[in-house]
C-alpha cells in the first residue's frame, strides 16, 4: 500500500522523510482575511489535520508532528484559549475511531500537566486506544516549547549528577537527547511552516539541527495535499550532507565522508 500511494503522487517510496513536523501558522489571518472570529480559523485549519493526517499515513511517514499549541499559546486572550483546548479535546475524540482504523498512535511532546483535566482524560483514551497501532505515530505538540523541553532536560540530568548516578563528564548529546520528550522518535527529516513567517518559533530547537526546513505563504487552512507532496518532492532532491562533504570516487560515483 506505501509505494501504491507514493506511485500515485510520483513520490520515490524510498526516500521518504521518516518524520515531517509543521508549524500550523495563518489561522488568525485566514479567519480576519473572511471577516470571521479567529476561532473559525482554527476550526478550519482542524479539517487540514485531517487531510494532512490521513496523506502522511498513506504515504508512509513514520511520525507526523504538529505543533498544536505553544507554552507561549497560553498567554493569547482566555476564550481563544478555551476555545483551541475545546477544539482538540473534540478532534481527540471524534478522530479516535478513525486513528485507530487508519494504524495511527496518538501520542504528545510537551507539558502534559497544563492542560485542562478534561483534555487529559480524553487524550490519555485515545493514546491507550490507539497504543499498539504501528502504521505511524501521530505527535501533538501541546504547551510545547523547545527552550522549555531543553531546560526540563538539563532538570532530570542534574538530579542525576545529584544523586551520583551520572557522572559530569559523561553529559553527552545522545545522554541529552535521551531526557528530550521526544527520546523515542527520530529527529525532523521535514519543517514545514505555513503562513509566511521564516522563523522555528520555538519549535523542536535541539532536534533540528539538520532538519530541511520548507516554508510556504499559504495559510494552513488553505494548506493542501498538493502542496505538502511538492515539498516531499523538493526534499527528496536535496543533498543531506549533516555537516560532511562528498567527494567523487575514482569511478565517478559520489561518496559521503
Ligand atoms: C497558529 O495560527 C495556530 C495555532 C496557535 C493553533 C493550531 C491549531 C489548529 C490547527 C487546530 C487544532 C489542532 C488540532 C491538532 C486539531 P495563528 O492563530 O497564530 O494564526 P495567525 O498567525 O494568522 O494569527
């Protein structure tokens, strides 16, 4: 079924991004632009997860993550944050029969705690009823913040230099990618930005070192199926060299070193 769909957009099965993460940017502007509540325009970009969702898993991506609400979000005006908690408490429980039929794991970054208790409940269903799907993991970033994830790391590591369980000098990158929320995904092949802004606005700083970042004007609830196989198909022809070089061997084939 993967390369039947990869076929069908012209995308090469085997160069796929194991992991594609998007900053969902442009719901305000898309609501203002039809004289509209900007509520309306999260309503509207919640029908692009969907599609969005539902692309990637036919395509075959390991884990999708979608910055759904920053540790930042929680300084907006209180009904627009109401109103986002409500939206995904709804999409958590509506789409849960649909995850589960479609092999999608639920599963989130961030801090978990700050979410209104409801909200909790009904994820923490939808994660236990999709656990043992294994078709791709669908991560919501939720009261996420990079700096925050970053520091909450640095947290558990001194406990563990505290308690004499972890020496200074064996800190390495992969004993701090290890206390990331994200120690059990692999990093971003894929950013994707809508809305026109060129900025990670504190999203996945660590785990985005070598990520390909891809940003477009569209807003995202104009953001189409389209759109996101062009830009599968422009990373699948970039040169991901992770800081080396290649160089050409003698029978004029290139190498990596
Ligand atoms: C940024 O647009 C978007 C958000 C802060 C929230 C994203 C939420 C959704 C797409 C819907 C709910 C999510 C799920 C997973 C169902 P903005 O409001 O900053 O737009 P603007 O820059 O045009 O004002």
């Amino acid at each position: 079924m993967k390369s039947d769909r990869c076929q069908h957009y012209g995308v090469d099965p085997s160069k796929l991004p194991r992991h594609v993460a998007i900053i969902m940017d442009g719901n305000g502007r898309w609501a203002k632009k039809r004289l509209m509540n900007r509520v309306n325009g999260h309503e509207k970009g919640s029908e692009t997860v969907r599609l969005i969702v539902t692309l990637c898993r036919e395509l075959g991506i390991e884990v999708l993550t979608l910055y759904a609400f920053s540790t930042e979000n929680w300084s907006r005006p209180q009904a627009e944050v109401d109103a986002l908690m409500g939206l995904l408490k709804r999409f958590i429980v509506s789409e849960r029969e649909s995850l589960k039929d479609q092999g999608i794991r639920l599963s989130a970054i961030g801090q978990k705690k700050r979410l209104p208790l409801d909200v909790r409940q009904e994820f923490d269903t939808t994660v236990a009823y999709t656990a043992s799907n294994q078709g791709m993991c669908l991560n919501l970033a939720l009261s996420y913040g990079g700096r925050e994830e970053i520091a909450y790391a640095v947290r558990k590591i001194a406990l563990k230099v505290k308690s004499r369980k972890l020496s200074p000098e064996n800190i390495t990158e992969k004993s701090v990618a290890d206390y990331l929320y994200t120690s059990n995904i692999p990093d971003p092949d894929m950013i994707i930005r809508t809305g026109g802004e060129m900025r990670l606005s504190n999203f996945l700083l660590w785990q985005s070192a070598y990520s390909e970042l891809f940003f477009t004007q569209t807003l995202w609830p104009d953001f189409t199926e389209q759109e996101f196989i062009e830009m599968v198909k422009d990373y699948q022809n970039r040169d991901r060299r992770f800081g080396k070089v290649l160089c050409s061997s003698n029978d004029g084939s290139q190498q990596q070193f």
